[in-house]
C-alpha cells in the first residue's frame, strides 16, 4: 500500500520502520529539516519537508494515489487537522495520534464524524499494559486476547522453578493442561518448541492460557508474588495519569513523585485520589522515605530512559514487589538485560503494533479470517497474532493434526465462546472462533497463511 506519514519524530520512524518490513511503499512529511535528513538517510522512505496539515504539501506527497495516512505528529490538532485535510483530497484511510484526555475521550464517540478511521493514544494503551503487568505480578509482560478470555505471560525460567530442566512434555501431567509455552527465547535465539524441548534457566517463556489457569501456574511453580495493593509511580506524565485513574477505579493506593510544582497541583486536580509527593524521585533517600522497600510495585514513568532505569534498579534493590519500567529506546533494554528488571514498557512499540495491525486487517477485511490483535515478542524476534474465523474456510472442522501447519508456527489456543481451549491434535477450528497463533514468521497477513503449500 501508498502509506503517508505525517511527523517524522521517535513515532514517526518507529512506524515507518515496521512498515517498510511489511512491504509497503512509505512517504514522510515533516516540517523539520533535520528530522528529515535524519530520516531518509536511515530508512528507505520519501522524505519531504512541510507543513502536512497543508493542501499543497499533501498533494505533493501523492495523497491522492495514497491508501492510508498516518499522523503522529506532537500536535494533536495539527493530527487532526491533517487526516481532515487528507480526506477531503481523497485519502480514504486517516489515522490520527491523540495523546491529550480531553481530546482523545471525544474523538472515540466523534472519530467517525470528522473523517478519522481510527484514532490512537500511545500513552493510555502503555498505562493499559502496565495495569495488566501489575495484575499478574509474577510476570514481565502480559497481553490480553479475545476481550480477556485468553492471555499471553512473558516470564524468565530460574535455576530454582521447579520446571527448570524439565520437558514441556511433561508440563500437562504436573500443572495441568490450561496452559501451554508457545515460544522460548533463549539467548538471542527464539524457538516455536515441541514436546520434546527442555526448558534451562535464563529461557525466556511466553505461556498461553485463560487468566484462572495462569494464576494457578505461577503459584504451582512458586513464583506467585503478592497482589498489588498500592503502587508508587515516579513521574506525573500522560502515562501516570492514565495509569492512576485505572488503578485508583480498581481500589489501589496510588503514590505519584513529580518535581514539577505547578504540575504537581495539576495531578491533584486530575487524581484528587491519588497521593501527590513534590520532590526529585531521583533521590535514594526521598524513595526510601516514601517507603520503596515496601511498595508492592514501582513504576519508573519519567521522561528520561536513564532515570527510569537507575531508579528502577534501586526500587527492586530495595525490595519493591514488582517493579516496571518505561523506555523509550528499545537499544537501553539490550543494554540492562543482565539486570534485575524484567518489565519494560515502550509506548512507540504498542502502537507500532497497533498501526501494523490496523494495516493487516486493512489489506485482508473481505478474507475468512481477520486480524483482532498483533503483538511482537521476543525482542521482535515472533508475532502473537489473534485471529477472528468470520467465515466458511476449508481448514474448519479438520483436526487440526490434518492441517499442514508451518513449522515456524503454533496454535496457541482456540477461544470459543467464553472458554480458551489449548489445542491438541483433535481438535478443530469451528466458524466464529478466535485462533491465538505464535509465529516466527512475519508478515502473515490471513489465517491461511499459517499453512504450508
């Protein structure tokens, strides 16, 4: 497809990097001269230099010809303003990045009015990832399928678990058969394993299953940890608010650290709930004052990557139960992989996630199968992608020991009506079911891409 991307900033070239893998010809517009340089030396783009909100530069950059515009500037009007722009030129898909709440809470009701196929906050679906990383404290990340009838667990194998050393085999008899390990990252490899696989500590694991089974799987192997009941978040950005009002609305005590003074009164206004400390959560003694030894989470949401590491390797130093941290670079996650934090959260990547999966349906909406979800893992090594069986296909009612499934791939779990299945040989795929599919393949587009020719 012609896509347009309007920003050329950190979303921007996340977006256009995951769409030039996906095969797809990208034109960037940005008014920045640098941003532009910066981008077409470094990514196999159109790079044009403008106003994109502007009828001329717009035409200029082919939006007549294009089949999709994404606008992530750090405006949110100039972003709508511009998909306004772009369909009255006759772009028929416009997508717009909207970070303020204001704005982003009308424009779910008002999207369609204004011309807007879908409208994005990276900010309120990173506080979305973080609450559910805090839900399942045991794991490093977790996503969520089917309304929240399946979930994917990431978490690392320790030397003491008692599945280290042992076969996914003979993981069903021990701990019952809800669950299923779909993919191993092990050093810098990742597998889609068998049976056969033997699982060694330092593996990273991602588990499927419904939510009751997963809960009774890390209390089976003992690394349940306690339910967080209050959290302390350093930094009172976007994501803190978003983030604050979910917790606060599930009954948990929330603790925000921001050195700001006028914001500070900002977030008291936003969160009258909420604890509002003014001070430098960069200073080890203002943490452990505000009791970081005892929190049952920390989360590290300033605007600084750095920050956020050093802070968080304090907080889990000091014994905080479960501690998250926001990056913004993926490259500083490499860099601290041998440290103690095991939960990084990337806003530009959920939504390059989003916008890939956006993109996919897109290209598929008159197929058998649709797109509902998409995420990357394992360093972006394999997709997790859910998939709606909307109509009649010829893989239905085959077992699917019958079906020709690609070795690089794995049914993960089948989610009929209100129960997540764990498929095994019998079983078969039925018209209306979500199929969870693990890949190391990328690029599916369509359920029966899975297959084998």
């Amino acid at each position: 497809m012609n896509i347009i991307v309007i920003g050329a900033g950190r979303m921007g070239q996340s977006l256009a990097g995951r769409l030039i893998e996906e095969g797809h010809s990208v034109t960037v517009v940005d008014w920045d001269p640098n941003k532009i340089e910066h981008i077409s030396t470094n990514y196999d783009v159109m790079a044009l230099q403008g106003n994109g909100a502007d009828y001329e530069v717009l035409t200029e950059a082919g939006a007549e010809d294009a089949d999709l515009l994404l606008a992530v500037t750090s405006d949110d009007a100039v972003n709508m303003l511009c998909c306004l722009t772009a369909r009255k030129l006759g772009v028929g898909n416009t997508v717009a990045r909207v970070r303020t709440m204001e704005y982003f809470r009308q424009l779910v009701f008002f999207k369609e009015e204004l011309g807007l196929s879908l409208v994005f906050n990276p900010e309120h679906d990173a506080a979305a990832e973080i609450s559910r990383i805090l839900r399942i404290p045991s794991a490093a990340k977790v996503e969520s399928f089917a309304k929240g009838r399946a979930e994917m667990v990431e978490f690392t194998i320790t030397a003491g678990m008692p599945i280290c050393g042992m076969k996914l085999s003979q993981l069903g008899g021990r701990y019952g058969s809800g669950i299923l390990i779909s993919a191993v990252q092990r050093n810098s490899d990742v597998v889609i394993p068998t049976g056969s696989y033997t699982l060694e500590a330092g593996d990273v694991v991602h588990v499927v299953g419904a939510p009751a089974k997963m809960s009774a799987f890390f209390k089976a192997i003992g690394t349940h940890k306690r339910s967080v009941r209050d959290v302390m978040i350093l930094g009172g950005g976007r994501i803190s608010l978003y983030l604050g009002r979910e917790l606060i609305d599930a009954g948990i005590r929330v603790k925000i650290i921001e050195e700001d003074e006028e914001h500070c009164e900002t977030i008291k206004e936003i969160l009258p709930k909420a604890e509002v400390l003014l001070g430098d959560g960069t200073d080890p003694r203002l943490l452990e004052e505000e009791g970081i030894r005892t929190t049952d989470a920390f989360v590290a949401l300033t605007g600084s990557d750095q920050n956020n590491i050093i802070t968080s390797m304090f907080a889990a130093r000091s014994g905080a139960g479960k501690v998250i941290t926001k990056i913004n670079q993926e490259v500083f996650r490499t860099m601290v992989g041998s440290h103690k934090l095991d939960s990084f959260v990337t806003p530009t990547s959920i939504a390059s996630d989003n916008i890939v999966q956006y993109v996919r349906a897109m290209q598929n909406s008159l197929d058998a199968s649709g797109i509902e979800s998409l995420h990357e893992i394992a360093d972006g090594k394999a997709e997790v992608i859910e998939f709606l069986i909307r109509k009649d296909a010829p893989y239905l009612n085959i077992p699917l020991r019958d079906l020709k499934i690609g070795h690089d791939t794995l049914l993960a779990a089948i989610i009929r009506g209100n129960t997540c299945i764990i498929p095994g040989g019998n079983d078969v795929i039925r018209l209306h079911d979500s199929v969870i599919a693990v890949t190391a393949r990328f690029g599916i587009q369509r359920f029966s891409d899975i297959f084998q020719e």
